[in-house]
C-alpha cells in the first residue's frame, strides 16, 4: 500500500534559471496543436488591448505597424513619480486602540 503522507522527491533541476526554462519548454510540447494556437490568439488579443488602453490613456507605447516608438501625451518624468511610504503593520505586542466615533 502507498504511503500518501509520505512527500514526494522534489526535482531540484528545475529550481534553476535554466532548469525552469526547460520545464516551461517541455510543458508547452506536450500541449496539442490546437491549445498551442489558442493560446498565441490569446496573447495577441492581451497585446492589443494592452496597446488600445495606452493610447487612451496617452501613455508612450511602439505602433506595431510600423515600430516606432510613440511617446504619448503624458511625459513621465523623475520629478511625476511620488514615492509611497511603507505599510506599516500595528504591533502585536500592542493592545488594540478602539477607534474614536
């Protein structure tokens, strides 16, 4: 009888960069062709409504057309990104304040 609590070996190949890499591969060769289709088609429509919402919101983006680099009607520049504080998580060591109403 097998042990089901028993836990199974773990294949440490593909812990790696390059062994991930060659699990991905070997997983997307046992798809069928028609999955390996529909998943491209997949893809490409993601990209394109990636690319429709950059447009609208005037953000830089490549036209897929012609390649070129279209910067978009927002400028991002070091001085626009604002830097968020860390959450801060409450102490367990603390008693809980109750809140004020």
């Amino acid at each position: 009888m097998k042990d089901d609590n028993k836990p199974t070996e773990i294949d440490w190949s593909s812990t790696t960069w390059e062994g991930s890499r060659v699990a991905q591969l070997r997983d997307w060769a046992k798809l069928p062709l028609l999955d390996k289709f529909n998943s491209i088609e997949e893809l490409e429509a993601y990209g394109l409504a990636i690319l429709q919402r950059r447009k609208k919101l005037g953000e830089p983006y490549f036209d897929p057309d012609t390649g070129e680099f279209v910067p978009g009607k927002k400028s991002i520049t070091p001085a626009a990104r604002v830097a968020e504080e860390p959450a801060r998580y409450p102490d367990p060591n603390q008693t809980p304040q109750p809140p004020n109403l």
